[in-house]
C-alpha cells in the first residue's frame, strides 16, 4: 500500500511532462530566440505572420484606418483564430495605444466574453503563399482626443496566435 501511494504521484508527475502545454517545438523554440533575425525570419518563412500599416499623419475628424495583413508564407495551408484581430472588428481589447508621453488611449470598444476553446468558425484558413487584408477604423474602439504622435503595438497574440513584431506611429493633428 505504501509503495502505491509512492507510485501513483510518480506516475502522474511522469505523464504531466508528456502534455502538449509543456513540449517544446521547433516553432516555439524559434519564437523565444529574440537574439537572432536569422531564427526569425525562418519561423516566418515558415508560417503565419502579419504586418500592420496607417498613415504617418491623421487630421482630426478622419477615419484612423489600419490595415492588418496576415501572411501565409508555408508550403501549406494554415489557420488562425479571428478573436483579438481586425477580422472580428472591435470587439476586444487586441491594440496597445500610448501617446508620445507614454499615456495610454483608452479603450472603449465591446469585450466580448469567450467560451473556450474556440469553435470551429472562429478560424480562418489561409493558402499556401497567400495573404488575407483586414481594414479597420481604429477610431471605433479608441478614444482618440488629442493631437499628439502615437505608437500602436498589436497585443492579441496569445488568442489568436499571429505575430506583429513592429509597432506602428502616427500623428493625430487638428
């Protein structure tokens, strides 16, 4: 009985190092390499990433449009989750808005609350060397009020599984 009670927590701490959440891949031990472009841009030959684009300047009253590119640069075809991008709309927080002072916009757009794990159409797939284009008013979500330079960093990647490495910047002037 006692050697029972040694076995069994042995046993489950043997099976819990086998779960998906704890290995390692080659794609993931790529993405934690932040110290080499080579590694980088290997992962992204390889699969899903994107690209975000604006205006350099926006007058008040406008439209602040960005434009969310996801590029497919793999042999085959790949999936992502829409939840947290520009191809749901607004309907989270996906985008870190900060002034040149470093004063955060505030978000004002829905909070969609999610069941988990996503369903089946939540996904959408993207062909081999393809490229899909998603437009949207920015303006919808952010309370953009003063005129001032801003930087805006993507931050949906952990939902949705889509890397932008660069930020963007714009001037929003009167």
């Amino acid at each position: 009985m006692k050697n029972l009670k040694l076995l069994l927590p042995a046993a489950l701490l043997a099976l819990s190092a086998c779960s998906q959440n704890t290995r390692t891949t080659d794609k993931d031990a790529a993405t934690t390499d932040s110290t080499t472009t080579v590694t980088d841009l290997k992962s992204e030959e390889k699969g899903l990433f994107a690209t975000m684009q604006m205006a350099d300047t926006i007058k008040t009253g406008q439209p602040v449009q960005l434009k969310f590119t996801v590029y497919n640069h793999a042999d085959t075809a790949q999936q992502f989750c829409k939840w947290h991008t520009p191809f749901e709309r607004l309907m989270s927080k996906y985008l870190d808005i900060v002034d040149e002072n470093g004063a955060e916009v505030s978000y004002k757009g829905a909070m969609a609350k999610r069941m988990m794990p996503p369903p089946a159409d939540s996904y959408i797939k993207i062909n081999p060397k393809d490229s899909l284009v998603s437009d949207v008013n920015v303006l919808e979500g952010y309370d953009l009020k003063n005129s001032a330079k801003y930087t805006v960093k993507y931050v949906g990647q952990n939902m949705s599984g889509l890397i932008v490495k660069d930020s963007i910047s714009f001037v929003y002037i009167k």
